[in-house]
C-alpha cells in the first residue's frame, strides 16, 4: 500500500491517541506498509507499530530499528519465536503451548471467545492453567466476529475484560480501526489500528 503523508498520518494519530487518552498504548499495524515506507510513520512521530508476519518483522527492523517499538500481533508460530523474542517488547499472540514455551518476552495470551474455528488463540477455560504456567504472560487479547457494527464487538470485548480481572492480568489488546472505541470503552490498554492512521477520517 501506499501510506499517507507524514503530515496527514500524524494528524490521524494524533486524533485516535487523544480520544484514548495516556492509558492506552496505540499499536500501529503495518502488515500493509513497506520497509522503505515505514519511515514516513517514523517521520509522523509514531511510537509502536505491530508486525504480522516474522520475515516482515526481519526485514523492517533491519532498516528501522531504533525509530520504533516493536510488537508481534500476527499469527505466532513456535519455530518463528526467537525473532520475536530478539526484536519486540511484547507479543500479542500467544495461542498455544508450543509457543507459550519458546517466548522469553512479555507476553498476551490470545483467547478465542467466539468459538470460530478459523481463529487461533486458547479457550477461556485454559486460561488459568497459562498463567500459572507461564509468568511472562501480562494480559489477554482477542479478535471479535467480523460485523459492520462496532457495537457487536462490546460483548466480546467485556467477556475478555471480566477474564482479566479474574486471573488477575493488567493488560487487555482488544479493539482495532473499526471498534477501537467500544474496546477502550471496555477496558482496552491496547488497540490494533491501520486503516485509522493510513486512511482519511470515517464518519
């Protein structure tokens, strides 16, 4: 893709931090953005940026390294670990135990509340048994059904909310361009945003 100016994604980050406020920590996802692209966000003063992919991660902190703090957020395959391990501050999607074990960094558990098979991450159910298990896990993420309306994703979001506070884990990553707004309202410290920093102003 091609992003936008510096100018035009500093002013779209800077709109979505201030309607989070200081609490939430902003992760720019930049599956769509070319190692030579990065450096305009780098430019637009963006502080996180999330990676999907492990060989992407490679390549774009071996360009920029030091602009950014770096976060997993894509799908995490155990043999794929120890880049993440070596690159990031954190991992957003821990979902099995294979890679449960390889990851030496602070951690999210990825839970699956909606049951879609398609989707990775643990049940809540398992949870318990992760965070005794593992203590570099931090907190709990979550992807909701795909639905038009941003207010679908408020049950999810609450349930992940209610699953943190009772295993006693501070941090939740919930909530990306379209529902951002219902997860902070829901006790996101996290979002997962592109399209709100890449593209003009929705609605």
């Amino acid at each position: 893709m091609t992003v936008a100016t510096a100018q035009e994604i500093a002013e779209r980050y800077g709109r979505v931090r201030a309607e989070v406020g200081s609490g939430v920590t902003v992760v720019v996802a930049t599956k769509y953005v070319t190692p030579d692209e990065l450096g305009v966000l780098a430019e637009a003063g963006v502080e996180v940026v999330g990676e999907n992919r492990a060989q992407d991660l490679e390549r774009k902190h071996a360009l920029h390294g030091d602009a950014f703090r770096w976060h997993f957020i894509g799908h995490l395959q155990s043999n794929k670990v120890k880049v993440v391990n070596q690159l990031c501050e954190l991992v957003h999607s821990v979902g099995s135990d294979s890679s449960a074990r390889r990851v030496e960094i602070p951690a999210l558990l990825e839970v699956n509340l909606s049951g879609e098979e398609s989707k990775s991450g643990v049940r809540p159910e398992e949870i318990g048994a992760y965070v005794r298990q593992y203590p570099l896990i931090r907190g709990l993420m979550t992807m909701p059904p795909l639905a038009p309306d941003p207010e679908a994703s408020r049950p999810t979001f609450r349930r992940l909310r209610e699953l943190a506070t009772r295993h006693g884990l501070a941090e939740l990553s919930m909530g990306t361009s379209q529902d951002y707004r219902v997860a902070v309202e829901e006790g996101a410290t996290l979002i997962r945003v592109g399209a709100a920093i890449f593209a003009p102003k929705q609605g």
